[in-house]
C-alpha cells in the first residue's frame, strides 16, 4: 500500500466537500478571506499544537507549523482567534494530520494568485509561510518514509478524515455565526 494514495482516495470526498464549501463565499472579497482565515483558526493551532508535541513530527524538515503567521493575519484584520475544537486525540495519526495540513500549504499557491488577481489586499503571511520552499516534496519523501501496513494506513486515514471533518465543522459554524 502506498500512504500518499490511500491518504488521497479515502480523503478526495472530504476535500471536495470542504472545496465546496469554502467557494461559497468568493475567496477573494473581504468576507471570503476572514471566514477563510477564521476556519482555519479554528482548527490549525489545535491540531499544529498536537503534532509539535508528537517526536515523529519533529522529523519532517523545515518550519511548517503556521499559526504564528495565521494570528498576525488575523490581528491586522483586527479579528481575534477564536476558540477551537478539539482535533486529535491519543489514537491519531501524524501521517494524516500532516496530510491535511501539508494539501492546505500546496493549495496556499492557488489562493496566492487568486488574491493577487483579484488586487485584494490582504495579509498573506498565512498563505506565504514556506514560500519558497519544496515542503510538499519533503512531504511526500518523508510519508513514504513511513509505515504503510493496514493498520497504519487505517489509522492515517480515520485522521485525515476527522481534521477534514474539523474544517468541515468550522464552515458550519461561521457560517451559523453569520447567519445570526
């Protein structure tokens, strides 16, 4: 078994939903942006506190944890974190944690360029963090690197499909916020 394709099969409807989800308001207006960063300040300090905390995480390179750069978009935008859910647990996965977290910085160039279209001027330290950087090829040397046995598989993916499920979640919840 492969990880990066097992993690990217058993996630693709998650992702897609997620994808849907977050294109319901455009990406580039002033809403979009702040509900965009608004998720994932709802979910990444949880989850990137979790990894730091796990030695194997310790052994992908680089600087990829980016709450730091998300909280000084979120204060130049005068928005405050929010409290955030619980994401990971005893029995998760780095592999798929990572996965999610890793697909988000690669999707981070497209959403780039979609601002910088659009004249939008935004912060972006969120969305530059790693820039210029190959995280997504360390990445993938680094999950094929690790155990690929059923049980690992099965747990990597259970995590990506709840830190999925966590985005998914805090869609639903700002879009409840903006409804009231």
């Amino acid at each position: 078994m492969e990880l990066l394709a097992e993690l990217r099969n058993n996630t693709s409807d998650l992702h897609q939903r997620l994808d849907r989800a977050v294109s319901r308001t455009p990406f580039a207006s002033p809403e979009g942006y702040q509900r965009f960063l608004l998720m994932h300040a709802r979910v990444l300090p949880q989850a990137e506190r979790w990894l730091a905390a796990q030695p194997l995480y310790a052994t992908l390179p680089g600087d990829r944890l980016r709450t730091a750069a998300l909280a000084r978009d979120l204060e130049a935008l005068a928005l405050s974190m929010p409290a955030g859910a619980c994401v990971a647990g005893n029995s998760s996965s780095v592999a798929g944690l990572a996965y999610v977290l890793e697909g988000s910085r690669l999707g981070a160039r497209y959403l780039l360029g979609q601002l910088a279209k659009a004249g939008a001027p935004y912060p972006v330290a969120f969305l530059r963090h790693g820039e210029g950087e190959d995280h997504w090829t360390s990445f993938r040397a680094w999950l094929a690197a690790q155990p690929a046995n059923q049980s690992a598989v099965a747990t990597a993916v259970t995590s990506a499909r709840a830190l999925f499920d966590a985005y998914l979640e805090a869609v639903c919840h700002l879009e409840g916020a903006q409804a009231q």
